[in-house]
C-alpha cells in the first residue's frame, strides 16, 4: 500500500535497522570454499573430533574471508582477535580425548566466530552476535544460489572439461592405489590409516556430515558478506532513581557481605577448631554446607549489579562517586565470598577427592571472581571495553580449562590422595578419559590395572584415522602397550567406595 503523502514518516522497523542490504551473489572463491567445506566435513568429521576440527575450519574460515573481500569489509584487530582465539579453542580436541571441555571449546569457538564475523562491542553484539551465524542460513542457501547460477551461466563451456579432468585423477587413484594397496602390506596399512572409512554403512552419517559443513560454511560466508547490526539495537536505560532509594538496599546488602565476611576471614586465617567444635561438623561437612549458597550467591551479586546500574542516579558526579563506592564495595565484599567458596571446595576436595563436577564449579567460581574484577576496572576506567573483556575472559577460561586436561588434573589429586591416605574410588576413575592414563599408570597393581581396564577397552574400539586421533590418546596407547592391563572388568568387580570408608548419601557432589 503506497504511502500517503501528508502522513507523518514510518519509523524504521527494528529488523530494517538491524538488517542491511542485501550483498551481491556469492563469488567463485567462496563458493568452490563452502564445497570444500563440505567435503573436508563428510570425509574428516565421521570418526570423532581431531585435529579434523581445524582441517575443516580452514575452508571455512576462507569462505567467511573471500565473502568479507568482495563486500568491501575489511580485517579489524578485534576480528583477529576473536579469529585466533577460535582457532585455539579448536585446537583442544586436537590435544585433549575427554569429551566434555571439548563440547565447551566448540560452543566457545562458535561464539568467538559469531563475534568476529559480526564485530561490534557493546553488550547487544555479545550476547546476541552468534544467534546471527544461524539466522544467516536460510537467506545464505538462496545467495549461495543465486551465486552459482550467475556462474554456471558465465562459464557453461568449462565445466565439460573440469568433470572430466576430476574424474579421470579420481579413477587413476582408484585403479593404482588399490594395486600398490595389494602389491605391498605395509602400503595398504599407511592407505587405511590416512583414508577414511567411505563405506555405505558410513554413509548416512558422512551425509549428515556434509550438510552440517554445508550449512555451517554458508552461515560463516553470507554473515561475512552481510552481517546484522546488532550495535543499531539501542537498549534505553533505565529511569533513574533518587539517591537514598537506589543506595539504601544496597547498603543494607553491604551490611550483611560485611557481617557474613567478617565470620569467613575468621575461620579463614586459623579459626575452623572454633566454629567446628562449636557447630559440630567435620571440615568435610563444614565445606558441603555451603558451597553451592556461596556459589549462588556470587551469581546473584552481579545479577543485582546490573540492575543497580541500569537505575543508578547520574545527575552529577556526585551520583557517580556515590555509585562506584556503593558498588565497588560490593563488589570487593563478593570477592571474599569468591574465595570463601573455594576454600570451602578445597576442604571437600581433600576430603572426598576431585571429581569433573567438583572442578568445573570450582572454575567457574573463579572466573565470576574474575568478572567481579574486570566490573570494579570498568568503574574506574569506563566501560567502554567490559562486554568485549567479560566474552573474551570466559572463552580463555575454556581455552585453558581445555588445555589443562581437566581429566588429567582429576587423575593426578585422586593418586596423590591414594599415595598419602591409602584411599581411592577406582570405580569412578574408571570413567575419565584417555588424559588420565599417564596419572593412573602411577598406581599399585591391581589398582592399576583396574583404574585403567576401561579406558584400554575403549582404546581398543576407537581406532580411528590420524585426524580424529588427539595427542593424549596417541601418549595413552604407548603407555598401555608399554604396561599392558592385566585385570579385566570381571575380575575388578564392584567399586569398594564403602569399605574404603566414603558415603555416598554425605557426599551431594559425587558424581552419579
């Protein structure tokens, strides 16, 4: 319906100012990158994640780079940023066999690709940049189409000569590698070891592996070419509030950091015989009582935080001092309630030993306190930085939660515990990954053997290629072929957990 000419003018929808305009067709380069994606992700990605993981970044990474080129965006140091701190995170499969940090690289490594190929930096582009990567898949399948069509009209003479050239080098691969394959053993275990398996039992899943690179590469290439604005999406404060309605809550808050504080610097500097005979506990339970509280706690302080500064007063500055104390207060306060918590998880580690649960809360707790200190940087120096400084301290907390092979750390304090108190949950141990083999061989037989039958038995059934094979694994064959497992799971029987003295109904943070 055309526009009246005497009506006052349309304000611009929110997805038209977020949105821009549409780019060109997609080129040659990105798109023969998106195909090669897409192959590399069929052939690599099947049998487990690898150093794979980055062999198929690569043509993506390309797509994403040649989109951006023909759009006319250039490279930001941000960009390179995010980049290299993607491909890192990327690298922790490569290194590492435990299943779980490597989850955690890969969603880190997705945002960290969100946020480079959208850039911007305030809170909106943090949040909501890698929901971009998915919103560009369904217009990116009709630009990759447009593309391809512009080209194929334009070059329609070559194509013959192409498809022919490619399937005469595959046929000659083929019929000679597959008589040097049979002429010679040693031949045909390099060809199986650097071949994957392309076999029809494989081939739906190779199928759902093409079109997630696909899809994925797509995604990367036309957020590249055209990426939402998420920096247009203003976000208004809110309405600010009178000094003494805005401060007096939170220094009655403050009050009660100070009080609960003041108890934990006592107990923390030598004071545990004192409240333990008085309570009755044991360090062990002492700790339990209020780990997860604290834990809450902490999240909840920089919940009411982020509301205290949506409606804190800015008049003059006055009001500003008034905000930095009040909240800078608070925000020191937490930071003892942040080591509280952690000395209270080391008590119960000491206790009952490390666990995946146990040190991934424990983690977590320090990079709040690690939030907690970049939020008191951001009131003395501005805030201009703090989205991007809060997104890029959680993905290095990832990255060397990754790198550090939790399952390994796990390993090491459960041994070090075996070899001063005599006390071990081989059945729990049973269950790391591969990173822990080179701890475990540490232990007495039959413990050994125990602790490490089911990692070897897994081993044994994962042979997979070169690319979906990390370092740890390859350190953990060599250590079991070195020092075979002698016991098999029959033999090993039941976890002893209560003959060793540990229960389970008092230990709420054991694993399942």
């Amino acid at each position: 319906m055309p526009h009246h000419p005497w009506a006052p003018p349309r304000k611009p929808s929110a997805a038209s100012r977020l949105r821009p305009a549409a780019p060109a067709p997609a080129t040659a380069a990105t798109l023969w990158a998106i195909v090669a994606t897409a192959l590399f992700a069929a052939l690599l990605l099947g049998d487990g994640a690898g150093v794979n993981l980055l062999l198929v970044a690569v043509p993506a990474t390309l797509a994403g780079a040649f989109a951006a080129r023909a759009a006319g965006r250039r490279i930001r140091p941000w960009t390179l940023v995010w980049a290299v701190g993607g491909a890192a995170l990327l690298a922790v499969p490569a290194l590492s066999d435990a299943g779980w940090p490597t989850f955690l690289a890969i969603v880190a490594a997705i945002g960290l690709t969100g946020f480079a190929l959208h850039g911007g930096r305030g809170w909106t582009s943090m949040l909501l940049g890698p929901v971009g990567l998915f919103d560009s898949v369904g217009g990116g399948m009709l630009w990759v189409w447009r593309g391809a069509r512009q080209r194929a009209d334009g070059s329609r003479g070559r194509w013959g000569p192409i498809l022919r050239t490619a399937l005469i080098a595959l046929g000659l691969l083929v019929v000679f590698g597959a008589l040097f394959a049979g002429a010679d053993a040693a031949f045909a275990d390099l060809l199986g070891s650097l071949m994957p398996d392309i076999s029809l039992e494989q081939a739906p899943w190779r199928t759902l592996c093409f079109l997630l690179g696909l899809f994925g590469a797509i995604a990367v290439a036309r957020t590249a070419a055209a990426p939402l604005r998420w920096d247009r999406l203003a976000v208004t404060p809110g309405k600010a509030r009178g000094r003494l309605e805005w401060a007096l809550p939170l220094v009655v808050l403050n009050l009660l950091f100070a009080a609960f504080n003041a108890i934990q610097l006592a107990v923390l500097f030598g004071g545990y015989d004192k409240v333990l005979s008085e309570t009755g506990l044991t360090y062990a339970e002492y700790a339990r009582q209020g780990f997860w509280q604290l834990l809450t706690a902490t999240l909840l302080t920089l919940v009411v935080i982020g509301l205290a500064l949506r409606w804190a007063p800015r008049t003059d500055a006055g009001d500003r001092r008034l905000v930095r104390a009040v909240l800078g207060t608070l925000c020191v306060l937490t930071l003892v309630v942040v080591a509280s918590a952690l000395r209270r998880m080391d008590l119960y580690v000491d206790a009952y030993g490390l666990t995946r649960l146990r040190i991934s809360v424990a983690t977590m707790e320090i990079w709040l306190g690690v939030a907690l200190l970049l939020i008191m940087a951001a009131g003395i120096w501005g805030a201009r930085l703090l989205p991007r400084a809060l997104a890029a301290s959680a993905a290095g907390f990832v990255l060397v939660f990754g790198l550090i092979q939790p399952d390994a750390v796990i390993a090491r304090q459960n041994v070090d515990r075996h070899e001063r108190l005599d006390r071990i949950d081989v059945h729990y141990l049973q269950g790391l990954s591969a990173d822990a083999v080179p701890a475990l061989d540490r232990l007495p037989e039959p413990l050994r053997s125990c602790a490490l039958v089911e990692i070897d038995a897994q081993l044994r059934e994962d042979e997979g290629g070169w690319y979906a094979t990390s370092l740890a694994e390859t350190r953990a064959r060599e250590i079991l072929e070195a020092r075979p497992v002698t016991r098999t799971p029959d033999e090993c029987g039941p976890s002893s957990r209560e003959e060793e003295g540990y229960d389970p109904e008092a230990d709420p943070y054991g694993a399942p």
